[in-house]
C-alpha cells in the first residue's frame, strides 16, 4: 500500500497529542516548505519530558508511530533544545 504523506502526518497528529509528555511537535523540511515530490521524506522534531537516553527516545516514537515512509525523527527534552 501507498501512502501519501500528507497521510501519515495525519496519521501521526492523534498518536503524539495523546502522548502527555510531548510538549511540542515541528514538522521541518522540504516536506514543510511545501517542496513535495517522489524523493520527499518527513523531517519531525519533537520536545518531550523523558529521563531516557536521546537513542532511547527516538526508538520508543519510531516504534509507536510505525510510519510507513521515509521519517528522519529528532526528539529532544525542554532543556536540550534551547542548547
């Protein structure tokens, strides 16, 4: 199956508003300025309180959100991303 992304960030939107300690999501990229062809990817950074390890925290989203397009995910805490 093929999904568009315009799909997936859709798809993605319920899954981390439901999540408490994420306290802010940016969808960057070419994908963000609208630059949307076959090659495109999502680019997402997402704030969020955890005490777990920068690895340890993306692989627990990747896992959660199971996308089924290119992602390149970045998760930060509140005090890291103002580093």
């Amino acid at each position: 199956m093929t999904y568009a992304l315009a799909e997936v960030v859709e798809r993605i939107k319920p899954i981390l508003s439901r999540k408490p300690e994420v306290e802010l999501v940016v969808l960057f990229g070419s994908y963000a300025k609208g630059r949307r062809d076959l090659l495109t990817d999502l680019d997402v950074l997402v704030v969020m309180s955890s005490d777990k390890p920068f690895v340890e925290r993306i692989a627990e989203l990747y896992r959660e959100l199971h996308v089924p397009v290119d992602m390149d995910l970045v998760c930060y805490t509140p005090g890291s991303s103002r580093t």
